[in-house]
C-alpha cells in the first residue's frame, strides 16, 4: 500500500487537508450554498464540479474533474453514496491526495458501509488522506473551509485546534461566539483514512497551534494514540480530552480483582493521565478548559489563587468548587490585608476572594483592590469575579466592564495569570468578549467549570511515562508455567521477589501436615484453602487458629490439602493489583483493600510500570495511609513484574495489610495469559 501505516503508525498529508491552498467542491450547488461560502471566505483559488451549473454564488464551475484549470489540493465531495466512488477517482486520477468526504452516514442506509470499506483500500492504495465520512468537515477562521455547514464570521483566529468525532460537537465550537479563538476545528466523523491520532500528531508539531482539544467517542489505533499523546508531551502542548460512551466499557471478566475493577474507560483514564493530557467529562468543562489554556500569555507560576468580587456568595461559590478542584484560596498576607483596609477602611475583615460590593465607588474599590493583589506578589492566578451576561441591564454592565480593564491593567507587567470568573453561562455581549480577546485575559463561564479549568491549567505540565527501571531482569522461569491462575504459596513468592514483603507460609497436604506447620509457625496462623482464587468468598479460609490441633481439624473440614500461613496483626488494609488491557497495556491500581476492594473498586489507576513518585501520587488519591512508602514500593514493584513479564496477564495483591513497622502481603493472585 502507498500509505504503508500500520495500525500504530502515524499517517501523514494532514497540512494540505486542513489548510490547503486550493479547493474543489464536487456537487456545488445552490441548494446547499453555505459549503462554497465557507470556502469561498479563504481566498484561495476555488473551482466547483457541476455539469449543469456555470457558477455557484460565485463559484465558478466546470462540467468535469478533468476540465479544472488545474489540480486542487482539496477536494470536497458534496456528493451521495452512489456517486461518491466515481467523484473519488476522477478527482485521483487529476492527482487530488487530500479529499472531505461529509457523507456516507445514515442517509446511505446499508449501501453505505460497503461504500466506505473500498473507500478506505483506495485511500490506503493512493496514500491519500481523507476526513470523514459522516463529518462537517474541516474550518480554519480567516481561511478555507471545506466544512458542511456555514462558518461564522465569529469563529476566530486563536491556538487551540480541535478534533472532534462528532460533526454536532463541531459545530458547537463553531459557535461559540468568540470565546475560544482556534487554529482550527476537524470534524473527523468515521475516519477512514486519517483519525484521531493523525490530526493530533500534526497539531503537536504545528507551531500556530498552542492548546489541542479532543471529543472522542471511540479510539479506532490505540497505539497510534498514544505515540500522538507522546508527541504532544515532548511538544509541551496540552491537550484536553472528552471522551464519551465511558458507562458502557464496564468491566471485563476476569479472575483477578484487578481486572474485574480497572474497566476500559478506566484504562483509558490511566494512559491520559500517563501522558499529562487534562480529562474533563462535559462539553461546558471541556470548552472553559481550553478556554484557559488557549490564552497567548503564559500559564501560570504556581497554584496561589486570589479573586476580588462583586458578590460575596459568587466569590464564596467559586472558592468552593476550587477548594474542591485542588485549587483552595488561602488566606490574604496579613501586609496586604492591612494594605487593603488602609485604602478602604470599609474592609472590616477582608478575605480572599476579597467582597468589594459596596465597600466603596465601585470605579475606585475594584481597580485598586485589584492592583493591591497583584502588585503584592502573594499570587499566580488573580480572578474578578464579575457578572458577565449580554442580558443583563446596563446599569450592572457598567460595573463590570470597568473591572475587565481594571484585572487586565493591574497584571499589565507582571507575571500573574488573570481570568474573569462570572456565574453566569450565557453568552457574553459582543464588546466584552472584545476587550477580553484583545487584553489576552480567559473569560470562564460557571464557577465549577472555571475552578476546574483554573486548576487543570496550574497543576498541567508535560508528562512522560517512566522508563522501566534498570537492574538485573527477576527470574520467574521456575514460577510461571501453564496458563491462568497460579496456586497461592506460587503467586506469593512471585510477588516477594519484586519487593513485595508476604506472610510465612507453608503448603500442607493433609491435617497431619498442617498441625506440623502450626506448630513451626506459631499461633496463631490462618488455614486457607489451596488452589482456589477467592478463598473467603467460598469459605476456605479459616482465622484465628490457635494449635496444631486446630490446625489439623481446619485442614480436614477443608478438604486437606491447605495452606498454613501465620496471622498477620491487625491494621489497615491496602490493594495492590495490575491487569493487562487489551489495547493499552499493563495498568496498575490501588486502593483500600480486604473485603471492600469489591465494594469500592480501585482507588486510583496508572499505566504501568510508575516510578517511585507516581505511585506516591497514586496512593494518595486512592486514600490510603502509606507509613514509609510501603504501598508506593508494592505499586511500583507490581508494576515492574508487568513490565518485565509479559506473559502476567493479572495480579492481586489483596490485603497489604500494613502497620507502623511496614506492610505484609497476607494473599496474592498472579494470573498468566
């Protein structure tokens, strides 16, 4: 094949598709007008293909492909499933290798899946890159645009490129009313011949682009996916991504826990956050995120946040949402608390966000105490808290657009990152959204989504998966053997040779032999069930045993054959596991352990293997205590042990039960594929 990409290979000819700098529109007509103005707009050479049409609003045209004046870079195939085959390869066989193809969705009922699989061959036969099918298209502001629908003269020129898989998604975007200035926005639809990973991988060495935003409903290569998440880290270009049909991945069957609870949303999760990328679950979130990032001044210092507002209860919800997002507003330096009350005495108790309703003329109060913050050097990010609503009278208005110049002003030479913060989500009017495009400050509509989007933009910062560690590769030839779940005192020893401290115990295959191991052991010991996965789950295990004696009835009521390991004391219990998704590797979870692993599910998930600082930042937002990084080193170890080992398809180590001198790992399931 001319295109020659494996399903992990990222596939060129993207530039010319998304910015090309001619245009042919095949099936131009004046039924649907707003594609040929969309193009039009660019003001690059342009040429519609229609035998029965001299001119489209002002489109001239030609009867065939085969009679344009010359080769257009794109072609735009505004035509149906039973002509589009034909078009495809006229507009090849004049040398077109980059083509829009908005068709092909439900309008071509059961011909159209046929249609789009010898599509998808010839592409590949000609290396030809295609957007679509079932898409609007590609739009750039100020250039042109092979796009479905109309592109607004308000969709303007900014850093953040967009792709989104839904042609709807798109063109929400696009309307946006200059809130967000983009680069560009592709509506990849079916993606036949270019997806996803291909548009991201171009955007993350384009030089014009400074924010990439992601509407995924499905991810067609994964491992085309993650080496363009790869590039956009090494790049240092966030991308923020919305990824939807999560409730219906569930979880997988499995006879590890781990397995049962890391599902492939969650698989997903782990190999974004793996590659910094910020994961937002609703489109409001996703828009206010890029938003943020999309601002040309750079991103903020640090995570000291302080807002002045116009509403105590405005300011007191947005520091709420932030408090909640990781993001909390300390209190004011008690300097610039007394700095404050000195200019305007009528800030009996200033706080942060700082109330400045009525405190004084609004002209003065809000300039100044805006200036104080930001001049004080005491914060990164400052926020005016301002109602902000083309519907609102123009009393209110008054107020609020002198604080926008007054934020943008009191920043002016510094290195603090401004934002206005309104709790309104409706559009804002035409002249602010001006003045804030123009003063570079992020407008963030709704406190949640602006205390999120603030947060994401001061904790992100490029991010890699860590090497594997070095070392002498451990041994497991004389462990693992066969396939599937391995027998306990076996899964045991697999994990203590990466590190993982585990209980004493001893195999016994009769009553005589388990009251001989009680009484090498010492009481109490614990008498379990040899060769079942989930022992307390059919009652093999058996706590609290006392004497050999004990220990040899336990073993007869059990079957005989049993394990004898001794009794860990009581503490805090911790889940360690990694299962190997299908499409994304080995990921490794934690969380609370014991019996509540099944109630709760993991705590927190990553791609493996981690470093020692990652598994750190795991176990603490799975909750769970770690005296002297015991949980940390099991994940990493855990984590280790897939990466050497390929053939370990899952493995639990449920409970880490751990106390104020370390951890031991009192069961262990080790699974092979």
């Amino acid at each position: 094949m001319a295109d020659g990409a494996g399903q992990d290979e990222l596939r060129g000819g993207i530039g010319p598709l998304l910015f090309p700098r001619s245009v042919a529109i095949v099936g131009a007509s004046p039924r649907l007008p707003e594609p040929v103005v969309s193009v039009l707009r660019g003001g690059v050479p342009a040429w519609g293909v229609n035998p029965r049409r001299a001119d489209v609003e002002g489109l001239p045209c030609v009867p065939t492909f085969a009679e344009l004046p010359e080769t257009p870079e794109v072609a735009l195939l505004l035509v149906g499933h039973r002509a589009v085959e034909e078009a495809f390869e006229e507009a090849a066989a004049r040398g077109v290798r980059a083509f829009v193809v908005p068709g092909l969705g439900n309008e071509s009922g059961r011909d159209g899946p046929p249609v789009i699989a010898r599509l998808t061959v010839r592409a590949a036969e000609l290396g030809a890159a295609v957007v679509g099918p079932n898409c609007m298209g590609v739009a750039v502001p100020d250039g042109p645009s092979p796009w479905l629908g109309a592109v607004s003269d308000t969709f303007v020129r900014g850093r953040v490129a967009v792709v989104a898989q839904s042609g709807s998604v798109g063109e929400a975007f696009l309307a946006l009313r200059r809130r967000v200035g983009f680069r560009c926005v592709v509506s990849s639809g079916g993606e036949l011949s270019r997806d996803a990973a291909d548009f991201l991988a171009f955007f993350a060495g384009d030089e014009e682009t400074g924010a990439i935003g992601l509407f995924l409903e499905t991810v067609r290569r994964p491992g085309a996916f993650v080496a363009a998440l790869a590039r956009a880290a090494e790049a240092g270009k966030p991308v923020v991504c919305l990824k939807v049909g999560r409730s219906e991945a569930g979880a997988r069957t499995a006879l590890a826990h781990t397995g049962a609870l890391v599902g492939s949303a969650e698989a997903f999760s782990a190999v974004l956050r793996a590659y910094g990328v910020v994961e937002v679950d609703d489109f409001p979130e996703l828009v206010e995120t890029l938003e943020a990032f999309g601002r040309r001044r750079a991103r903020p210092r640090g995570p000291r946040i302080g807002a002045v507002s116009e509403s105590g209860g405005e300011g007191a919800l947005l520091a709420d949402h932030a408090e909640a997002a990781g993001l909390p507003f300390a209190p004011l330096p008690d300097e610039l608390a007394r700095a404050v009350q000195a200019e305007f005495p009528n800030y009996v108790s200033p706080g942060n966000p700082l109330d400045a309703w009525a405190v004084d003329e609004p002209e003065r109060v809000y300039p100044r105490s805006l200036e104080l913050m930001a001049r004080s050097g005491a914060f990164d990010v400052l926020v005016a808290v301002v109602d902000v609503s083309r519907y609102r009278d123009e009393t209110g208005q008054d107020w609020g657009d002198p604080a926008l110049v007054a934020l943008a002003d009191a920043v002016e030479g510094t290195d603090v990152y401004p934002a206005v913060a309104t709790v309104h989500t409706v559009d804002p009017p035409d002249h602010v959204l001006d003045l804030v495009r123009e003063r570079d400050v992020a407008l963030l509509r709704g406190p949640g989504a602006a205390a999120r989007a603030l947060a994401a933009l001061v904790r992100w910062r490029p991010r890699r998966p860590p090497a594997p560690e070095g070392g002498v590769r451990v041994e497991l030839a004389d462990l693992l053997e066969g396939r599937g779940a391995l027998p306990e005192l076996e899964s045991t020893e697999v994990v203590s040779r990466y590190g993982i401290p585990v209980v004493e115990a001893l195999r016994a295959t009769s009553p005589d032999e388990a009251s001989d191991a009680a009484a090498r052991l010492g009481p109490p010991v614990v008498v379990k069930v040899d060769g079942v996965a989930h022992k307390a789950a059919v009652g093999g295990v058996v706590l609290g045993v006392g004497t050999p004696e004990e220990a040899a009835e336990a073993a007869a009521r059990l079957g005989g054959r049993v394990i004898v390991a001794r009794q860990a004391a009581a503490g805090a219990e911790a889940f360690v596991g990694m299962t190997r998704d299908p499409d994304y590797g080995p990921i490794v979870a934690v969380g609370r352990g014991g019996s509540s692993v099944e109630r709760l599910g993991a705590g927190a998930t990553a791609l493996a293997p981690v470093d020692l600082a990652t598994a750190r930042e795991l176990v603490a937002d799975a909750g769970v205590e770690d005296l002297h990084d015991a949980v940390a080193r099991a994940l990493v170890g855990v984590g280790r042990l897939a990466a050497e080992h390929p053939e370990v398809a899952e493995v639990d180590v449920n409970p880490l039960v751990l106390s104020p001198g370390g951890a031991v790992a009192v069961d262990a399931l080790v699974v092979l594929a």
